[in-house]
C-alpha cells in the first residue's frame, strides 16, 4: 500500500511546480463526442419520463465540461431555457457549434441510444436504447430541429449567451425557483462543498421539480486500486491534488443521500454499482477508518430526485 501512494503523491508534487501545472493541463473528456452527450442526455431524459416527468422547460447542468453537448441535446429535444455552471472555463464556441451540428444529424436519423457497448461506463442504464419516440413525439422533433430555432441556437453559441456561469459556488446565479430539471454526469464526485451546491440545487428547483445525477465514487485512475484514494490523510490527499482546487471530494455514496434528506429532496429512484473492495481496515487513513463495507463497496450511483413542496 506505501508503494500504492508513492506514485500519486510523486505525481501531485511535480504538478506543484509553477509552470508545470499549464503544461499539463487538460480537458474533462466525455463532451468531445457528440455521441457520448446524446447517449447521456436521452438517458437522463428516459429516467425522468420513467417517473411521470416530461421533457422539461428549464434546466440546468452541474459541470458540462469540455462542451456544451448535453445541454445541446436538450435543447434539441425541446428546452427552452438551458444553465450551464462550471467552476473553470473548458469548452469553446467553435467546439460547440461541430457537436451542435453533428447533434442535429443524430436527432433527424432518430438515431438509437448508443448503449452500454460503445460507452460501459456511461450511467444510468436504461432498458429500452431505442430512440425515444414515446417521448420526443414527431411533432416535437419537427418543432425542435425547425430551420427557424435551429439558426437561433447557432447565433446563442456563437455569441457566447447560453447561460454559462462560471464559477457557480454563489447559489444566486440562477433565479430561485425558476429550473424544472438540474442533472450531471460524473461531475458531484468532484464538488468539494457538496454542502452548499444541494442548498443551491433546492434553491434552484420550482416546488416538484427534479434532479437527476450520476456519480463515480472510484479513485479515476489516480490509485491502482479502485478505492486507494481513501488510503491518504487530507495532507497527503493536497499533495496528491497538486494544487487543483478540486480532483474528486471522496464522500461515499451515503454522504449523497443524508444531503437529499438534510435539503429536502424526495429520493425516487437510486442504482448502484458495486466493485470488491480491495482494502483492509488498516489501510484506510484515520479519516475513513469509519467506512463500511457497503461503502468501501459502491463504485457508483445513479439518483433521481424531486424537490419536496413545503
């Protein structure tokens, strides 16, 4: 386990160097496909249609990342309003308009959901990967992909007006009470005050609105194990961080949930991913030495969620 930890904090050490941190620096993956964000956004929607939801007017995505592909695909299924909060600037404009474009295509073929054989770690799985025309009707697509709203959206990109906040730590960025459907995509692992970002969401949401999340509580990589980062003291764990301000917060899944009860979310659907734990007691830093084992097992989860009226 020592030889475990050499590399990581090796590796988060010579990031603290200045000037090697910009030479490293890379993008979040994931929206650079255009695929992946038609993949996720369909899913999303899919489990949302799931508990009697219907394509919603306003939303708002936590963490779009390299682009703006999901919230794209959205407002290609018929949103009209779409909030974008990131804490750092990834994606540009010309990015944007290539996956809009190449979105498009996909919307007017009905093209299927690419499933769990093109993308396997892509949550939440859903049964039915065929297009979703149950949902998005044929006058809704028309509507959505019409010449006249199509030009609209590509003007909004390249003007830079589509709603992108950056940062969002300040919960005043949106209107309270004015989004129908907050979702992410592997982002809330990497939300340090996970806190205030569910005070915010309620914030956000109009009285039954919902949310939907999909979260990756494994060590992405950094650690050979799966759940290693569980292993490092806080001290050891900036080291490994190497100056980011954020790299993932290392809650459990139950840290999730006692958040949704504590801010007042009503849990109507929730999946797990489980993985062999390979940690000892031992092994864990005094800080997660209270884990158990179902925690140190769930690799993953998927929660969909709805404001509670008060």
């Amino acid at each position: 386990m020592k030889n475990e930890k050499i590399r990581p904090l090796l590796k988060g050490s010579i990031k603290m160097i200045p000037g090697v941190k910009m030479l490293l620096k890379k993008g979040t993956g994931g929206t650079i496909n255009s695929r992946y964000c038609y993949s996720v956004w369909l899913r999303h929607l899919t489990k949302l249609n799931n508990v009697g939801g219907k394509i919603p007017n306003a939303i708002a995505e936590l963490g779009p990342g390299d682009s703006l592909g999901i919230g794209l695909a959205a407002l290609l299924t018929g949103c009209n309003k779409y909030n974008a909060l990131d804490v750092i600037k990834y994606w540009d404009s010309q990015r944007n308009l290539q996956i809009f474009e190449e979105l498009v295509t996909l919307f007017k073929k009905r093209t299927p959901i690419p499933d769990n054989t093109e993308f396997p770690l892509v949550r939440p799985e859903i049964e039915n990967y065929n297009f979703p025309s149950e949902i998005i009707s044929e006058a809704q697509l028309k509507d959505s992909l019409s010449e006249n709203r199509l030009a609209i959206i590509r003007k909004e990109i390249s003007n830079k007006h589509i709603f992108y906040q950056i940062p969002w730590y300040d919960s005043k960025v949106i209107e309270y009470n004015s989004v129908d459907f907050i979702y992410s995509q592997a982002v809330l692992e990497h939300v340090e005050d996970l806190e205030n970002t569910y005070s915010a969401m309620n914030k956000w949401l109009k009285s039954s609105g919902l949310m939907s999340h999909a979260i990756d509580f494994t060590s992405h990589g950094i650690t050979t194990s799966w759940n290693g980062h569980w292993i490092f003291s806080d001290f050891e764990w900036n080291i490994v961080k190497g100056g980011k301000v954020y790299l993932i917060n290392r809650y459990p899944f139950t840290y999730h949930i006692k958040l949704h009860k504590k801010f007042g979310f009503d849990i109507l659907k929730k999946s797990f991913d489980t993985s062999e734990n390979q940690l000892s007691h031992g092994q864990l830093s005094k800080k997660y030495k209270s884990l158990t084992v179902e925690e140190l097992s769930t690799s993953g989860m998927y929660i969909l969620s709805k404001k509670v009226i008060l």
